[in-house]
C-alpha cells in the first residue's frame, strides 16, 4: 500500500487543523502518516512514496521550524526521493505567496513532482493579538484540506503519480 507523509508545523492551530483535516481524508484511501516538523526526518521521507507539507507563512516566509525540518532533511535525502509527488498547504495571515514559493523551491531542488496548486488558506489575522491568537479554520477551508488529502492519497494508490 503506498504511503503519504504529512509534515506540519503549527503554533497557533491553524496548520494544525489544517493537516488534521487532510490526515483524515487521506487514510482511508491509503497508509498515511502525520509529523510534526521537529519530529519528522530523512527517514520519514525516504520511507514514504508521497507528501504534503503544511505549514503557516511567518514574516512573509515558511515558519522557522519548517524550515528546519527541511534543512535537517535536504542532503541526507537528496537524490533519493526524486520524481515523488507533493503538494503543499499553507495557513497565512493575509497572502501566503512567498511561502508557498519557499516550499516549492526546495521541492524542486528535490526534484519532487508537484501534483496539485498550493492550497493557502488566509485567516486575516493582522494585529499581534490576532496573529497570536489560536486560529479556527472555518469548516469550508478545512473542506478544502479534506480534499487536497483525498487527492494525494487517492493518486498514490491509483499510482496516477
């Protein structure tokens, strides 16, 4: 049975919530399994056949332990997992672009196939209050990170990827 990786970082609850809903979607089309970004590394990657990166846009850029994780995991897997599908979700205040972009691009160093758009969800969060506040992700957008972990898992075992 093929094998998805979620790989998330969430401080707030918003990626969080986010990966819960794909995880959820996901396992019931294929053997998947959910990391956070300080616990997962190489060998998780090297030992799954497809992932889905979730994290939220901090300043502008993928959060800090994200990219830790993708700095921790880069050389030791590098030319060993080329050519298998990911898709990213990102959780952003007001745009989420740049981050997206960031994963994307180390996805492509991986040489890493991209199977779906970006999802970005935006919570329009804007003051420190809000920004540090836990997020609640209304029920449509989570919708849509069912449907991104559905995809992801019905691909893998369809072998469409």
């Amino acid at each position: 049975m093929p094998r998805l990786l979620i790989v998330y970082h969430s401080r707030t609850g918003g990626s969080r919530q986010m990966a819960e809903a794909a995880h959820a979607a996901a396992r019931a089309e294929c053997d998947t399994t959910r990391r956070t970004a300080a616990a997962a590394g190489p060998e998780d990657l090297l030992s799954h056949d497809g992932y889905l990166f979730c994290a939220p846009e901090n300043l502008a850029a993928i959060a800090g332990v994200m990219k830790d994780f993708f700095d921790r995991c880069y050389y030791p897997v590098l030319g060993r997992i080329e050519g298998r599908p990911y898709a990213q979700m990102v959780c952003a205040g007001s745009d989420g672009e740049n981050a997206a972009r960031q994963t994307a691009r180390i996805a492509q160093g991986w040489r890493l196939k991209q199977v779906q758009d970006a999802l970005i969800v935006c919570t329009h969060a804007q003051t420190p209050e809000q920004i540090l506040a836990e997020k609640v992700i209304p029920e449509t957008e989570l919708e849509r990170c069912r449907e991104i972990g559905a995809a992801m898992a019905a691909g893998l075992a369809m072998g469409a990827f």
